[in-house]
C-alpha cells in the first residue's frame, strides 16, 4: 500500500527505517506529549517499528512512513491505530521538527483519512490528544473537523477523545 499526496508518499513501515525513524522517536520536542516519551536506543526504535508492522499485518492498516517527495527523506509518520483496551481506531501523527510548521501533519493526516474511509470503509476514526497539546488539537478541530465528544483514559494517561464521521469525501488512489 502507497499513497501519494501533493509533496508525501505515504507507506507503510519496514525495519529498514529504524534509522531515519530514531532522529525522530529520539528528539523531546516531538515526543512531548507521547505518553512513553522517547526512544532511548535505536533497539526501541526497532520494537516500535515491529509493532506498527505486526499491527498492518493483523489489521490492514497501522502507521506509516511520510516520505518528502522532492528531498526523499523521511519527515514524519501518520497513521491509523487501535487504541489499548478498545475498538476504536486512532488517527494519530508526528513530524521531525525540520518540517514543523509546513503542513505536513495535516497534509498526511487528510490522506490517511481519506484512504481509511474510501478504501478501508471505515465509518469514523478517532483521535486522542492532551489539552496541552495545542498545535494538535488546533490541526484536529481547525484542519481536520475533528469534533471533541469526551475524555478517555488509556496508556496511563487522561486524554481528549476526538471523532470525525465519515461524510463521503472523495477517495485517494492507492498505487
């Protein structure tokens, strides 16, 4: 599975992005409201990595690489994945702090949505996020038209529970 959008292709995880993925599971700025904080080794990169993959292989979907078109370089990850103890999936994203603030978050964001309701028929996809969080919470409600409908508490930590409802927006091409 691929996707491409205007400036990302978008696949999925391999082991082989250990490395590149590392610089930035590694960085505190970008991990800041994750609620395992950083990687402290290339080896939890790795485990990461091994679950978003066990997770496409059990669910058809999972995290994936976004991947700069015009440098080729790895920039970020964006994603769809089951929230702990639940049914509910989770669309959630992070970009290596060279590429903030250039719309790459919401730019994959928008085409793994579109894949999920298009392609994978998914009807809703939720998001969690802290309140403090405020650059995430302004691309879910501002970018995303994500709606808050409550809290939840899962991976030790209280969140906002964010839903968007499928309104049959037009579909992505899979290559």
């Amino acid at each position: 599975m691929t996707i491409e959008s205007g400036r990302l292709i978008i696949r999925p995880y391999t082991i082989n992005d250990a490395d590149s993925a590392f610089t930035m599971f590694n960085d505190p700025e970008v991990m800041a409201f994750m609620p395992n904080g950083c990687d402290k080794s290339i080896a939890e990169t790795r485990t990461r990595i091994i679950k978003y993959i066990d997770h496409y292989k059990l669910h058809g979907y999972s995290k994936y690489v976004l991947i700069d078109k015009s440098t080729r370089e790895f920039i970020g990850d964006c994603g769809i994945c089951k929230i702990e103890n639940t049914e509910m999936n989770e669309l959630g994203y992070r970009i290596k702090k060279s590429c903030w603030n250039k719309g790459f978050a919401t730019e994959g964001a928008k085409s793994v949505i579109d894949y999920a309701f298009s392609i994978l028929g998914f009807t809703e996809i939720h998001a969690i996020v802290e309140k403090e969080n405020k650059k995430s919470v302004y691309i879910l409600e501002n970018k995303l038209d994500f709606k808050y409908i409550d809290q939840i508490f899962c991976y030790k930590t209280c969140f906002d529970l964010y839903r968007l409802e499928n309104n049959n927006t037009p579909s992505v091409s899979p290559s």
